[in-house]
C-alpha cells in the first residue's frame, strides 16, 4: 500500500495525529510493557490506542504474538512517516523555545506621542544596540488602542487610574498633571485664582479623555471642586496642545512627562498651585505574565529600569 493511501481517510483533522505518538513508542520499544513505562500509562491504553489507530486507517499496523511484535508492510511506510512527524514537531517546538529564550522578531509597541519623544526616544538607541535581533514597530499615537484587535504586544499608557482589565499592566514612572497658561495669556486675560473662573477663560481641552471639559481639583482640605469648562480648542494631540498653549491661545492641563523645559524655564506657568497635585501614573500593559516572548520581557525590563520611578 502506498503511503498516499495511508493519508487519504475521510477523518477529520480533529483526530488526525491521535494514536501516533503511541504507536511510534511501541515500535521504538518493541512491546506494549515498554512503551506503557516510558510514557507511563498502563499496558491496556497502550494496546487500545494502537487499535483505534489501526481502526481508524483501516489497516494492520502490528503483527503481535505472546513474544514478538513486529510491523506489517503498512505498518513499516506509516512508521516511517510518523517518525518524521514527530522529529518535525520537535525542531519546531525546540526552535520556539529557542525564540522564547533569545530576544528577537518584531515588537510591535504603542506608544502616547508625548511619552514617546521625551521619555522613550531618548533610550531607544541603546535598547536596539542591546537587542540587535528584535524589529521594533513603534506606533506614536495619542488614540487609545485595542492591545488584542490591534495586534500590539506592548502598549504604554497614562493614567489616574487604568480602567478594569484582563490585560497585565505593570506601573513604572509617575507624573503630575498641571493647569498651564503662558505669560503672555495670563497679560492678555488675567490670571484665575480657583478652577471655578475657569469658565470665563479660553480653555484647549485633550479630547480623548472621559470627560475632556470636566476639569476637577481637590483642595488641601479635600473638598473637591468640578469645574465644567467650554472649550475653544478640543484636541487629541498633546504636541499641538503645548504650542497653542505657548502661543497664548488658552489654558491647558498637561501631564509634566509631556513638558521639557516650558515650566522651568517660565515660558508656561502653573496654575492653583495651592491645590493638591494630580497624580499621573504611566503604565506598561501586555497580554498575560505566562510563557511571555523574550521580546517582549527584555523590552519591559529595560523601560522599567532606564524609567522607572522617573
């Protein structure tokens, strides 16, 4: 019988590699008792799973006797070719465990734009030196992802707090949010006192918030104050929200990790210092801890330890 014919039963793929592991041990072991000990089932599941085997094909597989088992012409081509099945699924599994352990192929990385230019940019060059054999596909972008739909295998987000989630999501650097205007803002329109004179001011609001003209604040003594602003500018893009900003086009509210030198150097200025500071926490967020791709793992320990607790 030829070997084509061994493989031409109308069964589906379901149950097509049942038996075979099996049957490859008997004949390797030259008996069911063997065969039962290395794979440790008993000598019965053995003999049944050859049998539903050869039931399944259609054919003899094994000539048995109290003393001798030996293959049939059909069984000696389907040995043949089970063997080289399994010595194929094993290089595939030891070439995945190799990649598991070696960082490399593509990583596929989300990343807010402002994040990205201050905080990653700078430190990407030593992890591609570091990591030579993993691809970085990097997307800059301030919209919120679909981790799983979108196909990332990492995505950095910030914020006060990260919605409920059966992604991972490990915390790695911490910011303060500020209300920003320029001097010559402040010259122009006056300099409010609380977040309730808000409403009477130019506001630049970041659209991809929840609630983007909700700005709330809480005083030293807790008492919370919401303030709900008009906005002349609604945007989803922090790099266009800074440079209206500084052009004294209104006021905004900015995560300082998006800011270089415009606070420090007075070319914006915070706003209700006197009320308690907005944490920001800045997050890294992936699939799941368990069997994680060495890409993946590198990427994550290198940002945690260039950035973390920045």
């Amino acid at each position: 019988m030829k070997a084509n014919k061994l493989f031409s039963s109308s069964q589906s793929q379901s149950n097509l590699l049942d038996g075979i592991a099996v049957f490859v041990q008997v004949v390797q072991s030259k008996s069911f008792v063997n065969a039962a000990e290395k794979m440790q089932h008993s000598t019965s599941y053995i003999s049944k799973e050859v049998s539903k085997l050869e039931t399944r094909l259609g054919v003899r597989l094994l000539h048995r006797t109290t003393r001798t088992l030996s293959l049939t012409s059909e069984g000696e081509v389907y040995y043949q070719q089970c063997q080289q099945i399994i010595e194929d699924a094993l290089q595939v599994e030891n070439s995945l465990c190799g990649r598991q352990q070696i960082p490399q192929g593509r990583l596929k990385l989300s990343c807010p734009i402002g994040i990205g230019v201050s905080r990653i940019r700078p430190i990407l060059a030593e992890f591609m030196a570091k990591y030579p054999k993993i691809m970085l596909d990097i997307d800059l972008n301030d919209h919120k992802v679909d981790l799983i739909a979108d196909g990332f295998d990492i995505v950095i987000r910030a914020a006060m707090q990260l919605e409920d989630s059966s992604l991972i999501s490990r915390r790695f650097m911490n910011s303060t949010s500020l209300t920003l205007a320029s001097p010559e803002y402040l010259t122009q329109y006056g300099l409010p006192k609380h977040p309730n004179e808000l409403v009477a001011h130019q506001m630049i609001s970041y659209r991809n918030l929840k609630t983007p003209e909700t700005w709330q604040y809480t005083a030293q003594n807790g008492q919370v104050t919401q303030t709900h602003v008009t906005s002349r500018v609604s945007c989803n893009n922090s790099e266009m929200m800074i440079s209206l900003c500084l052009a004294g086009q209104g006021i905004i509210r900015m995560p300082l990790f998006n800011l270089r030198e415009e606070v420090a150097t007075g070319k914006l200025v915070p706003l209700f210092e006197d009320f308690m500071p907005i944490n920001i926490g800045v997050y890294l967020v992936y699939p799941s801890r368990k069997n994680m791709p060495a890409k993946v793992k590198c990427f994550i320990d290198f940002i945690v330890d260039k950035l973390g607790d920045s």
